[in-house]
C-alpha cells in the first residue's frame, strides 16, 4: 500500500525581531512562487480561498529507479528506450529510470552507501549516487555477459545491496552458467552468488533452445505474474537457450515450450526472506534484439515486487526573504 501524505494548506507567519520592534509578516501566494520547488507543488485554486500559499506533495506515481551493470561488449544506450516503450502499459503504468555503469567501474567498493558515477539515460547526464538509490540492480545484456565476470569485491557488494531489504537482483541470460564445461569462460562470480539468484551451475555442452516460454509457476497468484503486467500463460522472448543453471531454491516461472523441470528455464525468482529482497534470473540477452516485449515486462514486474513506498518526500526553499531592517526569525508558524 502506498500512503499519500498531502499538505493540505500553509500559512506561515514569521515573527521578526527588528530594530523597528517586533513584526509578523504573514506570508502570500506572491512569496512562494520564488522558491525552489521538489516534489511540491502550490495548489490552485487555494483551499481555504485566502491564496496565501498553500502548498501540497506531488504523487509522483510509481517511479522504478534501475541500476544496469554492463559489459564492455553491450551497446547499453539501447536498453533504456526499451524500458520507455511499455512501461506506460502496465496497471498501474509505471515510470522506469534507467542508469548505467560498466562492470569495470563497479567492484570498486563494498558498501553501498557509497556513491558511483552513473549515467542517467533519462536525463542524458552523468550523476554521483549510491546504490541505496535503487529499486534494483541488472546485469547485462550481451551473450555470455561479454565472458566478463564479477570480481570478489563486487560480489560482496551485491550481496551488501541486497542486505538493505526490499531491493530486487535481476541476472540475465549466462551471468550464471555452465561451470566448468569451459573453464577460461567460467563465471565463478555470478555463479558464487547462490545465495542471492537460488541457481547452481553444472557443466552443460548442449544447448536448451527457444523462443516461446509457458507459465510453470508452483503459486498461480504470485504478484509478479500479475503487476502491473498480466503475464499471459505463454509468450514469446527473445531466443535463448539454458545453459548449466539448477535452480536449488526459489521458483520458477517461465520454461521453454517442450521442456520440463529445469531444462529451457526463462524466469526464475528467489525471495530472500532474512533481507525481504529478490533475486531473479531472466534468461534474455543471447540475441542483439534483446530484450524484447515480454523480456521488458517481465523485468518490470519483478522490480514491482518492492514498489512499497509509505511516505512520499518533497522539498520546498523559500527565496530570501528582506524584512527591511536587521532581524532575527524567533517564531514560525503554519496552518
């Protein structure tokens, strides 16, 4: 559930005191236009008719803030008009921010309070922020994630990420896979992060093909087959295929048409309960078309799992204010 707290109306009274003696300016629509406004807005018509500066919160819907881990080989500018294309389908619709960072720059630290230099695809600019920022964190998209890997140090920093609570895990297709059929290409990484996806790897030399997926879920009204998108009993990804992952906790999801147990699996979801956090395994990524509709709305449910916002934060920064003479604010008050 989600809690609207609106600030219904302000009048503020400022008590000053001058060289002229004490003053109360009350304030008027006029003072508050200046100001730097976050998340506020000044309502009108005023409620109480006095057009004295009443001020509210702005619902800002639901906004999904996505952190995409790349590999040097994926073209990640493609990702976030992807995500644009049917975010405003589901219900409710939904507003995905997504942010970029290559592999390379992202081991560098275990805590995730501390900033990472970003780049924001919605804004078109780079930003210092902390992973504490994001709903989720993916990684991908390319083939075998470009055969690159996570390094110990960014290994404990995912699992410090999803420590926070009510953070989500996305890993697409071959992050984990297949150990030790090819061990130059292993990815001891990704595969180590058990804990976190629910997968084990074993060596696989074939190939689990397809492109059509079915619904194979052990909870039918499991919410992340059903918000904000109903994810319909079969669907067509992009082509992909398994390749060494054993789900050993978690559930899956999706399979490839013609497969059953483990083998052609698509979408795979873990719930962390000592951190109330996801993993997820999303098996997109083979092909350069990737991800395509189903891909992306798979992608979205799964980071509407932690959609539990209970308050909604704005700020509100008056212009100066010139009282005239010499003055010190010793009283405030609203309405």
């Amino acid at each position: 559930m989600k809690t609207i707290i609106w600030v219904v109306s302000v009048a503020v009274l400022f008590s000053l005191s001058a060289l002229s003696g004490q003053i109360w300016q009350e304030t008027f629509r006029a003072d508050f236009e200046p100001g730097f406004f976050n998340g506020i807005e000044i309502i009108s018509p005023d409620p109480d008719g006095m057009d004295d500066g009443a001020l509210r919160l702005i619902d800002p819907g639901v906004t999904l803030d996505i952190l995409i881990v790349y590999p040097t080989t994926c073209n990640p500018y493609v990702l976030g008009p992807r995500f644009d294309r049917y975010e405003g389908e589901g219900s409710p619709p939904t507003n995905v921010r997504v942010y970029l960072i290559e592999i390379t720059l992202f081991g560098t630290t275990v805590d995730p309070t501390d900033s990472f230099n970003v780049y924001s695809v919605e804004e078109g600019t780079w930003r210092m922020i902390p992973l504490t920022f994001f709903e989720g964190i993916l990684f991908g998209v390319s083939d075998v994630y470009g055969y690159e890997d996570l390094s110990p140090i960014a290994c404990d920093l995912v699992r410090s990420y999803a420590s926070l609570g009510n953070k989500v895990v996305i890993f697409t297709h071959s992050t984990v896979w297949n150990r030790g059929a090819y061990s130059p290409r292993d990815h001891p990484g990704f595969n180590s992060l058990v804990d976190i996806h629910g997968l084990d790897t074993i060596p696989q030399l074939t190939y689990d093909t397809f492109r059509v997926v079915y619904n194979v879920a052990s909870d039918p009204l499991d919410p992340v087959l059903h918000h904000p998108f109903e994810l319909p009993d079969t669907m067509t990804v992009s082509w992909t295929h398994r390749r060494g992952q054993v789900p050993v906790s978690g559930d899956i999801l999706y399979r490839g048409v013609g497969y059953s147990s483990y083998y052609g699996l698509y979408f795979h979801i873990n719930y962390l309960p000592s951190y109330h956090s996801w993993g997820a395994f999303i098996n997109y990524g083979h092909t350069l078309d990737s991800p395509i509709e189903w891909d992306v709305k798979c992608t979205i449910n799964t980071l509407y799992l932690i959609w539990r916002a209970e308050m909604i934060f704005g700020e509100y920064i008056s212009a100066p204010f010139d009282p005239g003479a010499l003055a010190v604010v010793n009283g405030c008050d609203w309405s």
